[in-house]
C-alpha cells in the first residue's frame, strides 16, 4: 500500500465517519468498563454480541461492590483533581499515572484485594524472545484471507484514531508513512510472538492526555514497558482492575469531540446521518467495522449527490448582459444559450440525457443556433459524450446550428477523439481561454455573423461584433 500511494485513499474517509467513530467508541468504552467499576460479574459467552453480553451483566452480573466501586471513583477523583492542579498552576504532573498508583497503594494499604477488589493478573517478569517463524504455505494460503481482514480493519482503525487527534492537535498527517509504519512493526513482531498489532484509540488518546506530542512518544513508551516488566513486574498485581477503568473512564469523556458533533449536526443532514450511523454502529456492530459502515454510507449518500448535472438557460438583456432566464424573459427566436454545470460520468448520464431531451422539446422552426456553454462539465465519459454527439446530430438534422463554449483543454481532448470536434468543425467549438465569459461572447460575436440583419430581438447588428466583443458584462 505503500509503494502504490493507496494511503491517499484515506481521504475519501469523511470527518463526519471519524467524529462518529470517536463517540461510538467512547460510548463502547465506558459501557465496557462499566462492570469493572461495579464490580459486576461479567455474563454471557465471548462469541455473544457486545450488547448482549452488557444486558446481562448488567442484570445478572450480581450486586454493586462497594469498594470497587469506591476504588474507581476515588481514581477518578484523583485524576481530575490534578488535571485542575495542573491546568491551575501549569505543572506537568503524570495525573493518569498518579492516579493509578494511588489507587494501588490503597489496595495494598487496607488490604482491599481481601474484600473482593479484583486485581489484574500476575506479569511475568519476561520479554518476548526472538523466534523465526515457521513456514508453511499451506497455512499461508489458509490464513491469507483472514490476515488480509485483519490488516485492513486494524489500518482504518489506526487511521481513524491518528485523524481524530490529527484533528486536535492540527497536524498534518502522513497516511502512506502509517502503512509503512504499521506493516514494518508487524513484520517485525512476527519475530517475536507478537499478537497483530494496530494503533489503539485508547492508548493513543491517553498517551496525547499524558502531554505526547510526537512519533517518539511511542518509542519510549514501549521502552518503559519493558523496563517496567522488567523491574516492577511484581507490583502490578496491586493495580486493581477498577483503576485502570476509572482511568478509561477519564480517557473516554474526553475522547468525545462535542464541539465536531454539534457542528457536523448542524452543517447538513448528511452529516448528521453519517455521525449518527458510525457512532450507533460501534456499539451495535462493532468498533472495526463502524468504519466500514460510515464509509460505505458516505459513498452511498455521496454518488447521487455528485451525479447531478445542472442547467440553466441564458439570455441576452437590453443592457449587454448575459444572465439566467427569468419567467419573464422572452429569450431570442433565432439563438438560444444554456448552461451546463456537473460531473459528466456514467452516474450522471440519466439527468444529463434529461436536460437534453428538454432541450429539444424547445426548439421550434424559427431556431437557428444553438450555443452550449460546457466550462463547468468535469470528468466526461463515454456514455456522457455518446448522447452529446447522438443529441448534436439529432439537432442539426432539424437545421439548427450547435456551438459549444468554455471547452477547456482536457474536455477538448476527449472531445477530439470521440469525434464531436469533427463533427462540429473547430469554428464551433470555442476553447476557453483566461478571460472569463470570453469563449461564450465569441460565439455569439460568431452567431451574429452567420445570422446577420436575421438575427432580432435582444441581440446587436453585426457591425457592432467588436463592441459585443470588448463591452458586454456577464453575470449568472
């Protein structure tokens, strides 16, 4: 993914995908912790869906165990009261690790653990070893669908998460140095034992809560868990579970973007939808397929809101100006202008078609030139210039005269080489050039000569062509 740039990909993930991401996961996370601050008794079997296995919990989890409970929230108490110490008297203190250690010598001090506080399990003072892995390419072949999924769902996770403090800390984001990153420290971990490795909206947020401020903070962060394995491996077993929720708890409150929520809400209902959809689908599906969904909703949402080709008619005024048609305008018998705007691709085929057809419909006996100003049709394709041409030989079969205006360089090329150039001549398809409106005021100077003292109604006498040409004024 590297090598190709497919990271680029990455930005047809909307920001409304990641901020529902974000409070789906928050959301996901304190309903998780929510037992261990209890001291429930987890309920249900591990192939049972989340919301399943909390519904249980929650009503057959057992009683509240009040010192559990009492350990989490004196956690987080402790948290939130350095966080006020230091934002009050811009210290730096460790509030999370503080905390943690706090609530540890608590157990340890009244003996908590005796009354029913649970601790985490014993760490084995040891490193991973080195190990070459075995190979077989029969599992390979077994595996490779599986580790494909994996890989995939663990890089949108981490590019979510690495978007959503991006979106804090407003940095700018590397995606095609994060597949790098995260491919090199699988490989890497395959000699070692490792478990598949992504980046982790949890630890990430707490590490950026803990002052991290950039890519190092991993390194030494790593660093310090081998140390701490290695020298302090035995006093883990006084941290109690309900600290390190309390300490979830504390991350996830402020994972959630209020602010980004409110405002996506606010912008459009599209965005409200997507917010709401990936944040309800973390919690109703999971945290790594949310992802998925908000991006297949946008995508979804998004195709037939791009395919839509716009047009409107212009006309001529009194005064030299060229406007959209009014219901009270009478436009020209002889000429007529319309303007198109959009993406001209297959998915916007049966609008333009349409707008086409409409055109038709109009033209009566008295219309000779017909002028198309194309300057805001983007990314034609060949459906779209198959039913352009079919619609120019059909008109011009009735006698009127077709000219296209505002061609730019890359829509005139794949006009040449579908044919439309040569059908129409090159005196009638008038390229765009850097003065606005200048292509369009050719063709109607071009229009007034072929139609000479015919031409009646809004337009200028041909000996006028260089007034037309210098002093007419456009507006839409």
């Amino acid at each position: 993914m590297t090598l190709l740039r497919l990271g680029d990909l990455s930005r047809f993930i909307s920001h409304a995908v990641i901020v529902g991401f974000t409070a789906g996961a928050s959301v996901l996370l304190v309903l998780d912790q929510l037992k261990n601050v209890l001291g429930l008794k987890a309920q249900g079997e591990h192939h049972d869906h989340f919301v399943k296995r909390w519904i249980l919990t929650m009503y057959y989890g057992g009683p509240v165990h009040v010192p559990t409970m009492y350990v989490a929230l004196g956690t987080i108490a402790v948290a939130l009261g350095l966080r006020w110490i230091n934002r009050r008297y811009k210290l730096a203190l460790p509030e999370l690790l503080l905390a943690i250690i706090a609530a540890g010598l608590a157990v340890w001090h009244w003996d908590l653990a005796d009354q029913g506080v649970k601790l985490i399990d014993k760490v084995p003072r040891i490193l991973p070893s080195f190990e070459s892995p075995h190979w077989d390419w029969g599992l390979v072949r077994q595996l490779a669908p599986s580790a494909a999924a994996v890989g995939m769902l663990g890089l949108l996770e981490a590019i979510a998460m690495a978007k959503s403090i991006a979106a804090k800390t407003e940095q700018k984001l590397d995606i095609n140095q994060q597949c790098l990153s995260e491919g090199l420290a699988n490989l890497t971990g395959s000699f070692f034992q490792c478990f598949p490795g992504s980046g982790s909206l949890t630890r990430s947020y707490i590490n950026h809560q803990a002052g991290a401020a950039t890519q190092w903070s991993g390194v030494i962060c790593a660093a310090m868990v081998g140390l701490t394995i290695l020298l302090f491996a035995p006093l883990a077993q006084f941290i109690p579970k309900a600290a390190l929720a309390g300490v979830l708890m504390v991350t996830a409150t402020r994972m959630v973007d209020v602010a980004g929520i409110r405002y996506h809400c606010r912008a459009t209902k599209f965005d409200a939808i997507i917010v709401a959809a990936t944040a309800l689908s973390a919690v109703l599906v999971s945290v790594e397929f949310c992802i998925l969904v908000g991006t297949i909703l946008s995508f979804l949402m998004y195709v037939p809101r791009a395919a839509r080709v716009e047009m409107q008619e212009l006309v001529i005024t009194d005064n030299h100006r060229i406007r959209e048609r009014n219901d009270g305008d009478v436009p020209s018998d002889k000429l007529r202008i319309y303007n198109f705007e959009g993406e001209l691709f297959f998915g916007s085929s049966p609008e333009f078609e349409s707008h086409l057809e409409q055109i038709e419909e109009e033209i009566d006996a008295d219309l000779r030139i017909l002028i198309l100003r194309v300057k805001h049709l983007r990314n034609p394709d060949a459906v779209c210039m198959h039913l352009l041409a079919e619609f120019i030989e059909e008109t011009e079969a009735r006698g009127v005269v077709v000219c296209l205006t505002g061609v730019r360089g890359g829509f005139y090329l794949t006009l040449k080489k579908v044919g439309i150039v040569e059908l129409l001549g090159d005196e009638r398809v008038f390229r765009e050039v850097p003065r606005d409106w200048t292509s369009t005021v050719a063709a109607i100077a071009w229009a007034h000569r072929q139609l000479g003292d015919d031409l009646s109604g809004d337009a200028l006498p041909p000996d006028e062509e260089s007034v037309v040409v210098r002093d007419w004024h456009f507006t839409i």
